[in-house]
C-alpha cells in the first residue's frame, strides 16, 4: 500500500530583515523568486503542519550563562571567517532549542525532532555592495545520525553533491553539508560568482574546522547500495512513511529496470517491540488496504497488500528490524522487490 505522506516546500529559509543594510529590496525579491520555483518534496507529518518556510526574527536573544555553555563550541566555529571584500554584520548569533523558533519559527520543531541542542547564526555582506550577502547557519545535532536525519530531510532530490565535510549538496545558490554531530547551511544572495567563490571557500573552512569523526550510519550499511538512488536515502526519526509507529528509520529509492520503489528499514529497542510495530503495520494495511496473498522469501514471511490505487507495500520483520517496500506497481513487483531487499540486506547481529 503506498503511504501517504506530507508534502512541503523544499528547504524555504526566510531570511530575516538587516535594516542596518542597503538593498533590502533585493533580499526580499530573491526570496520571493525562490519561494515561487521552489520545489516540493516529502518531509515527515510534524514539519507539514508547520509553515515549511518557517519566519527568520530579527534581533538576537540576549545570551545566558547556559546559552553560552551549550553554543561556545559552534559559536567559535563561526568566528574568524569573514571572506575578503566581506564585512561581518554584528556578532555571533546563540540559539538554543528551546528558542530557536526566534530565529526560524516554523521550521524549528524539524531541528528538535532530531535532538538539536544548540544553532549559531552569522551573516556577512559585500563591502562595496549590501545587497550580496553570505548567512551561515551552524547546528549541533546533538549526533552523527541527527546531523544525517536533517540534512537528508531537507535535501532535494535532485541537488548536486559536493565534496564536504562528511557530505554535501548545493542546491540553487546555496550550500549545506554535514561534519560529524554537525549540520551547516550557507545561503547566499544568488548566484553572483564573487559570493558563490566566497561562500565555497568559507564552507570548506568551516568543515575543516568542525571537530568530529565520519561515523557508520546503520541504515545505510544496512539497506542494498545497489540500483539505490543516493539522494533520495533519508533517516526519519519519528513518523516515517507518515505511521505515528514507525520511528528509527532509513528509507531510500531505488530502480532496477522498469521496476521502482522504495525501501525502508526500521530498527526498534527489541525483538518484541519490533514485533508490536509489525501487528501494527498489518492493522494499518488491512484498514486502508487490501491484504493480498503473503509469501516466504528468503526464509522470511512477508506480508503485502494493495492500494486503491494499485501500488503494493510488502512488509516483514528480522529479529529487532522492520523491512519492507512500499509504492510497488503489482504484487509481483513487490515480490521481487522484496525479494532483491532481502538478498541485499546487511543485519549486524
């Protein structure tokens, strides 16, 4: 049964207001351009319910002993990076989770999903030309997989990678990319060549400065990385596949042929506990679906049903994993979708 999930804007970031700049206009005109052609794609239930575009405030918060403690290792990060022909606009920026709606309202319930505990905020303009600016967002996810499960959300399919920290994209004008526990966007004014230099050049500083070791995401050396498509894999840390039960996953597309679908693997805190999300994934296919026959592949029994739509979901469990498929044309497609996951999966015991 194909699952229906949310759809958002792809990766809006309202910029906030510099009234101590010259060419507001201009940011306000190159976020509505961007606004208008941006692209959607699926994010989990919680963001859609939110504006996807979520608000930039003005003003920083005043900084608390706290504050400092929790944002003193991403706020000296940002220090000292002021490109040439470039004028840092005020100082370091603190947030932690607990206000950072006050810098990305409507966005920042994504961030928490996936445990941020801290953001730091710069901005840098031309000396000679307002208008062309730099932002830097910098984010402490608390972990590797957190700093993977924002960056995969908000990556558009189709972005172009980049070779930074442990992985980048650019997308448009802008650059995001991940190092460690940490998450980095750099939005820029547009694609002027000066600032795009500038902003490239001071993202592989930034990398290079972010302390942490590029560690083993589980879902990835888990799922097949034949015929799957990379930009596409996303870690989903609550309502994956838009299921309220289904948490802990990594799901990626693939395409072998004139067969598509996606693939998901969701590891749960025991076998019993997998078990309880197993009959409660049946439950939901037989409400909204229609059970087909099941099959044993691989010496494990998967159940599959179909939508009103046509489109099959298979579905099994492997001790403390779910595994399955979902958007398949026919049962027999879902079978040997199935049947090439279960083959190409990669279970650590």
């Amino acid at each position: 049964m194909k699952i229906v999930e949310f759809v958002s804007l792809a990766n809006i970031i309202k910029r906030g207001r510099h009234s101590s700049l010259e060419g507001e206009g201009s940011r306000a005109a190159i976020f509505m351009s961007r606004l208008l052609v941006a692209i959607p794609f699926v994010f989990p239930c919680f963001v859609a319910a939110q504006d996807s575009a979520g608000r930039v405030k003005d003003g920083p918060p005043r900084i608390t002993p706290e504050m400092k403690a929790r944002t003193e290792t991403i706020a000296q990060a940002l220090e000292g990076l002021t490109p040439k022909g470039f004028t840092k606009k005020g100082p370091v920026e603190r947030y932690t989770e607990a206000n950072l709606y006050e810098k990305i309202d409507g966005r920042s319930e994504l961030f928490q999903a996936y445990d941020v505990t801290g953001m730091t905020f710069v901005t840098f303009s031309r000396a000679d030309d307002p208008a062309r600016f730099i932002d830097v967002f910098l984010y402490d996810m608390s972990n590797s997989l957190g700093a993977f499960g924002v960056y995969s959300v908000e990556r558009p399919p189709g972005s172009k990678a980049v070779a930074i920290g442990d992985g980048g994209h650019r997308a448009g004008a802008d650059l995001f990319f991940r190092k460690g526990r940490y998450y980095a966007t750099v939005l820029t004014s547009g694609s002027d060549e000066a600032v795009q230099k500038a902003a490239s050049a001071l993202a592989d500083t930034l990398a290079n400065r972010l302390r942490g070791e590029a560690a083993e995401l589980w879902g990835l050396a888990m799922l097949p990385a034949k015929n799957r498509i990379e930009d596409t894999v996303q870690y989903l840390m609550v309502d994956a596949l838009g299921l309220d039960f289904l948490t802990n996953t990594f799901k990626a597309q693939y395409r072998d042929g004139d067969l598509a679908f996606t693939a998901f693997v969701a590891r749960c805190k025991s076998t019993a506990s997998a078990a309880e999300v197993l009959a409660r994934y049946k439950a939901h296919l037989e409400e909204f679906g229609e059970m087909a026959e099941p099959a044993r592949i691989e010496g494990v029994s998967v159940v599959f049903a179909k939508a009103g739509d046509g489109d099959f979901d298979g579905v099994c469990q492997i001790g403390d994993v779910i595994v399955g498929v979902t958007a398949v044309k026919g049962r027999d497609g879902a079978v040997k979708a199935m049947t090439f996951l279960l083959k190409g999966l990669r279970i650590s015991k």
